[in-house]
C-alpha cells in the first residue's frame, strides 16, 4: 500500500474520529481497507489526539472571551461604584457577567475534560 492511499485512509479516519463515530466503526474501516492493527492502532490514536488538540484549542478561546467578558462586568462595575447608575450600565454589568462566567467555565471544564465532549465538533454551540 502506497503512503498515498495510508494518507487517504486516515483522512477519511480522522473525519470520523472529528464526527465522534465509534470507535468499532474506525476500526472496521480501517480493517476493511487492509490496515494491520498495530498501525490501526496509531492512526486512531492520531487521529483522537487532533480531535483532544481542537477541542482544547476552542475551549482556550472561550475561556479568553469569558475571561475578557468578566473583564468588562469588572469595569462596569467600577463606573457602578464611582455613582454613574444608568440602566444600560446595568444590563451591560449583568450580561456581561452572566455570560462571561458561562464561557469561562465551560472553556475551562473543556480544557481539563476534553476526552467528555461528544458528538461532532461542526455541531459545537
């Protein structure tokens, strides 16, 4: 088997993997197109360490714009404090907060416990 035709095995491996199929599917796919398990192995190893790695990588960014969204509450809060009390200040403040601690806990539950997000990634919220 060329490295060409591996190549296109795992791309087609690494989509299921990203699409969260079972594992047992991979691995009929993999068997079905001649793959020895040893390297079965590897290729889905591979493959879920990319899924890990995205999954990490879009929970940093949420964790940031929730850490930024918790920013702005902060500074709101100061113009609160210093007496400018005005409705939009305080609906701002508070969905700000809201939704800042929203994306920063679930970037961070994601960050430390990616190996628990299923379903494909193309579906995330």
């Amino acid at each position: 088997m060329t490295d060409e035709q591996k190549d296109r095995i795992y791309e087609g491996v690494r989509r299921m993997v990203i699409w969260d199929e079972p594992r047992e599917d991979v691995f009929h796919r993999l068997e079905v197109n001649g793959i020895a398990e040893a390297e079965a192995q590897q290729m889905y190893a591979k493959a879920r360490a990319e899924r890990m790695g995205m999954i990490r990588s879009d929970s940093i960014k949420k964790a940031a714009l929730g850490f930024g969204l918790l920013l702005l509450a902060g500074a709101c809060g100061v113009f609160l404090y210093m007496g400018a009390v005005i409705r939009p200040l305080l609906v701002l403040n508070a969905a700000a907060t809201v939704f800042g601690l929203w994306f920063f806990s679930k970037g961070l539950f994601y960050f430390f416990f990616a190996h628990t997000k299923n379903g494909s990634l193309a579906d995330d919220d």
